[in-house]
C-alpha cells in the first residue's frame, strides 16, 4: 500500500542520449518476470558510484569498488556498461560469489568487446544464495537483443527489471534549465523496498544525465546528492549488504563543459541531479514495505549535524514510535524516549521542543500546557506526518524520511522467500 | 504467548527477612487492578540501584538517583521504602512530573514517620501523560494496611501488581549454600514487556536478599549482575526512560558479614543473586510483547566485549532477522548482514561462522558447503534457539537474549493505549 506514489508515465521521463537500456527475462529466481537490465553507456561517459558501508558488503558491491578504483572515470578502462539482476543478491557468497560476479562481467564484456573491469554489476535479491550466474549469461544475449536508447518507455521497463518487494516501480525525470543554449537532462530509477537504512551509500539507484562535465566532479557530486537524498531514507534500520547509488553523465548535452560545481551550470545540475535522488529516495519510502505512512524527522538545534542524525535514525528505527503511527496513536511520549536513547549524553532533556506538523506537543521537556490529545491525533490521521524536534542546544540539523511498522511489514518479511 | 514461562508458584519464592510488601489498587489508571506496590525494609538493611541511561529519564528515575546518592547505604538518611505504580511511568512530564514523584515520596514518608529521601518512587507504564499522584496518594494507606513480611504469597502479589504489557507476572527465588552455618534467601520479581534495551540498567526488577553484606559492597555487587543479566535482554531495541533494578540486602540471614565479593561467600551469593537476576529477565523476554521463540546470539572472537555486543545487538534489534525467525524461516544471510553493519569498520567478512544451534551454517563468509535449507528449518522450528557467530579476530565475546517480530508485537503497540 504506497503511500502518495503512482507508477512512473514514460512520458514524464526524459531519453538520455549516449545511453542504451536493455532488459530480460532471465529466470534469475522465478520464472516470466523482468529481472536482468543491461546498460551500455558511449564512449566518453563518466561513471560515479557509492556504495553500502555493511562490511558485508556483496560480491558485486566489491567488484564495482575495484573496476571504478581501476577507472578513475576516464582512459581506456572506463566504465562502459553496467548489469544488474534481481531475484538474487550474491551476498554472504564468499570467494564463489566473488567468482560469479566477475563470470557476469566477463560475459557481458564479451558481448560488447570490451574488458570485464569495465563492467559494474549488482545484484539485488534473497542473501546467502548461490548466484545462477549461469541463467544471466544465458538471458544476456535477450537483453543487449533488446538494447535500445534510454527513452522514457527504456526507463520505466528497467525500473521494473530491478524491483524485488517494491510494489511500484520508481523512476524520476528533471530538465536542468538549458546550459549554454542547450537542454540537459537527468533520469533514474530506484528500488527498495525493505532492509533499508543506507550509510554513506544507497540501495539501488541509477541516475543518468546528458551533461557535460569534468569526470573528476563526477564523484563528489554524487556523494553530496547522495547525502541529501538516499542517506536520509530508512525503512527499518537494516543497512543492506548491497546498497549502491550511480551517476553516469553521457556528456552528450553539446554545452560548454562544467568545471566547477560551484558555478551556475553546476549549481543548476547538481540541483536537477538533487531532484532526482530525492524523488527516487522519497518513493522507496512510500513504497516501503507494509508502509501506511510518509514520516519526515526534523531535527533542529543540536550542536552537531551528527548527533541531529543520531536521533532522527533513533526515531525512524524505534518499532515503538513506528507502530504509534501505523495506529494513528498519538502516544508521542515514545519519541522523547527515542531521542533520549539517541546517544547524546549530555542532553538536557528540559530544553527539548516536540512539534508534530503544527502541533506543539513538547515544551521545555513536558508536555506542553495547550496540548490536547485530539490535535495529536488529528495529525496523526494524515498520510504524510512531519516530526518537529528542537534539541535548543546549537544550530545544526538534519532531515530523515520514514514509513510506520505495520502487520503487512511483518507478512512480508515473514514470507519474503515463500 | 510466553516463550517456556509459567506464573510463579509462591511456594517456590523464599521469604526475606527484614522486608514487608504491601499492594494495592489505587485506580492509576484502570480500575479494579493491583497497581501500586510499596516495600518497606527495616533498619539496618542496604540498598542499591541501577537506572535507565536514557537521556529523557523518568522523574522516578531521577528522584531515585538523587535520594540513593543521599544514602550510601547507611546512616540516618538510609533508604528505608520503594513505591511502584504500574499505568503511568511520569516520563516527559517535565518540572510537574518531577513534583509529582516527589509529593508520591512525601506521602509515603509520612506515614512511615521517616524522611521523603529514604523513599524510593518508580513508575512503569504511558509516557508523557500527568501522573494522578492523588490517586496514589489515596491508595497508600490500603497498601500499607496489607503489609506483611516478603514471604512467596507476598512476592507473587507484588510481581502482579508491578505487570503493564506483561501476560504473567515474574518472579525468582534461590537459596543459597548456607553461610557460617545459616541459610541465606534471594528474591525477586521484573517486568517488561516492551521498550526493552537495558543498556548499563534496567526494565523494572527488585531483587532482596536477607544476607549480611557490607553496604559499600552491594553496588559493585548490582552492577556485575545487571551486566549479567538485565543488561543482556532486547526485545525491540527501544530504551525505556523507566528502567530501574534494585537490590536490598536487609542483613538478617545471622551469618557473619561479607566483606569481600571475592571470598567464598560473596561468590556463592553473587551466584545466587545472579541466577535471580538472569532468571528474571530471561521471563521478561520470554514475555517479550508477541515473543514465540526464545533466540540467544553469541558473540565470539572478538576484539573487544564491546565490538562483541554491537554485533550481538545488531542481530537482536535487526526486524528481518526477528520476523525470519517468526516465520521459521532461514533467512540466514539477514544474520549476516545485521554482522555487517554492526559498526566493526575493520571486520574481515571472510573470517566469519555462523552456527544456529549446532548446524553450522556460514564458513569463512560464504554458505557452508554441507549446509542445507532443511537443517536451518529444523532448528528454525524451535521455539529456543542459538545463534553463534565467531568473527575470528579475538578471544572476546558477549551474550545477548531476544525474541522473535510478530504481527502481535504490532498488534500489542498499535492498541497499547486504547
């Protein structure tokens, strides 16, 4: 049950020139679903990646460090095609995982007459299964038959090639104000839809742009984008094995290039890019597993953007404060306890303001005189809730977005491999 | 559903000494329920706590640790009452709140002809509502009219009337080998059942003993056994702002005094008074809200007891974990995945095992050759269960107890209130 979310219209999203996207059904896991995507990127392109910090990171996750390490994102061992699949994660495979992940590599590479170390791979799917990696060589030769420019039809079949729980397919579209005459444009999809809690990473996200820009901005800009958009998602606090977020820019757009991320041109892309992530971060949220409710934790005044982090996560992650919102309870008492736990030992709790959306609920550590339980719970009823935490300590922030714990939360990951 | 936990049987709970309990039902917040319980000990006894780390500690909490400090143990101010009242924990209740814990204090004081600071007040259930202090006020005088010597009748009534979620109350009792020639008793009772994560405290649990001991011992005493024991339960990872564990030595057992934990007698009484103390949280996670499995995940060969705990707690707190092992699922990978973000930044995944029980499932990061589904099913099935995880880079090691995610868990926190 997404909340405030539509499967994306093709027509919405922009085609990405440079860029090729192709699909299969490779019969990964089950049988007649879309579950390999292909794609293949110009000569030219720049290619930026991060990825999950759980030091259990998969055989992919491992691979893609290596080949982006070996590429620098220009010369002859540039990134030239990316392959994902679902139904299986490769993760907690050990050195045979390591193997299978590079045959995909190699295959695919073969295909393109290019080497294997330029090739990203990644797989998203059950963990500890050993990858038939042989089902993906053999549906390769369908998708790169299928291999066709990344149109807006192009997209929303990829976004569909890589869903695992998620109910909807997810994908996001900006054109960036023209830079130097020309149009430029950004496209992406993403997936979740559970294990969900990305650190200095994501889960899967691709985004792809036209522009034309030097490769070496490539990496910190994804890394900002990255940080204002996927790491400030959580689901249910479980860091996955394979989160990865990448930016390929075709260079394509035919405008001057950017040099400078703090020039116009790229402040105008960084901000189309920024759109993008958070649309695409956003949706994973609302299509989070058994989600019934869109939460934003605001959390203002603390002396440190680390430890405002600390207890909006605190908050997101409490199954308490989760399920008071999937039952529309106004029990808020929970979210002080959250922040309480958050680790910040020195909190002075008497300082602390609570406002849900409007509503002050909390003044200076007690329930504020006017508060009425009937203006908690008139918020409470809304699909789309904003929590509202002034630690009144300092001039940092931070901004998480999170869904409620619901029965279906527990049916799907009760059932998830069934 | 209690996980292997029956009521108490007051034949089985030893009388103390030196110690009277008196309950009840003061109207807190239901009608026609045991909901306020008061200890009194006399001279001559010591008492030591152990409280929530919560940065929004409860005015109880707050108030128990100001009058402990007061005490030491010994002297005219010596803690000589404790009063309970289970329906509201005057948690996030500010400036008033605190008023409230200490007007509770002051009531009982009164009546006992001692001073307000040789009371100690704690309070279990909803946060962040006005605590009806003039309702404990009323109760007071019929709970100190049923006060009688600690004998099992005495200790099963008081852990009734401390239950908020719980479905049975909980209480523990040991003799110990006798000291100098006399029996020396132990008794006690918790409760939980949500908002579980004791972290260097506890939930709710009061623990007396009728042995001679040195006051100044009985804190080092309380912490090593709440490091043992409350310390080492999560049920949903959530930190109560209430926890408290006592331990009140009322000298009466006739022996001659201990003065040294590390003597023959201290050892078999911190036995004792440990295997009270684990017994009792071992109930409240068997009484976990909506627990059907009884899970203990071992840590091993770690580096430091600290590292050991991240990744114990991180399997403890992860909800796939916890609703795989609801639905009797070897989902297995998501143990290692919870491994993997745990916070160890420098951990080698290819060093990693993985037991469950005795089938061995994860050798050196990967999947067991020999290991197959139905063996994971098999024990999955249980309703006890180890996990053992041996990282491979120390001689460290740590002990965590948990229970399972079930859709009565939501159920229970979605309706607690109503």
């Amino acid at each position: 049950m997404p909340v405030n979310l539509r499967a994306p219209d093709p027509k919405d999203l922009h085609p990405v020139a440079g860029l090729g996207i192709g699909t299969a059904m490779a019969g990964v896991r089950k049988a007649n679903r879309r579950d390999l995507v292909v794609f293949v990127l110009d000569e030219g392109a720049a290619v930026a990646g991060v990825f999950t910090s759980n030091r259990f990171s998969a055989a992919p996750v491992q691979l893609c460090r290596e080949h982006l390490a070996a590429d620098g994102g220009r010369g002859g061992r540039a990134v030239r095609a990316l392959v994902v699949n679902t139904g299986n994660a490769n993760a907690g495979t050990g050195a045979d995982g390591l193997a299978r992940a590079r045959r995909t590599c190699e295959a695919l590479a073969s295909h393109l007459k290019i080497a294997p170390q330029q090739v990203l791979p990644f797989s998203t799917g059950v963990i500890m299964e050993v990858l038939p990696v042989e089902r993906i060589e053999a549906g390769l030769p369908q998708a790169l038959a299928a291999l066709r420019p990344a149109d807006g039809a192009a997209w929303a079949e990829a976004a569909e090639g890589i869903m695992t729980t998620d109910t909807l397919p997810k994908a996001a579209s900006r054109r960036c104000i023209e830079i130097g005459g020309k149009p430029v444009h950004v496209s992406g999809i993403s997936k979740g839809a559970g294990m969900i809690r990305p650190d200095m990473a994501t889960m899967l996200g691709f985004v792809a742009t036209d522009a034309v820009i030097d490769a070496a901005l490539l990496q910190p800009l994804l890394r900002e984008v990255a940080d204002a958009s996927f790491n400030r998602i959580s689901i249910d606090g479980d860091m996955s094995t394979n989160d990865s977020f990448v930016l390929m820019a075709t260079q394509r757009a035919g405008h001057a290039p950017i040099t400078s991320l703090a020039s116009a041109e790229g402040r105008a892309l960084r901000d189309a890019i920024a759109a993008v992530a958070t649309q695409l971060a956003q949706a994973i949220v609302r299509d989070g597993e058994g989600a019934t409710k869109f939460i934003t934790i605001r959390i203002e005044g603390g002396r440190t953007v680390a430890e405002c982090r600390q207890a909006a996560y605190a908050i997101a992650h409490s199954p308490l404060v989760k399920t008071a919102f999937f039952a529309s309870d106004p029990n808020l008492g929970r979210i002080l306890a959250a922040v309480g736990y958050a680790g910040i030992t020195d909190l002075d709790q008497g300082l602390l303001d609570l406002f849900l959306d409007d509503v002050h609920v909390v003044r200076a550590g007690g329930r504020h005189p006017d508060y009425r339980e009937e203006m908690g719970q008139r918020v409470m009823k809304q699909s789309e809730i904003t929590i509202r935490v002034d630690l009144h300590r300092g001039a940092s922030e931070a901004l998480v977005w999170t869904c409620d714990l619901s029965h279906d939360y527990v049916s799907i990951n009760a059932d998830y491999r069934s």
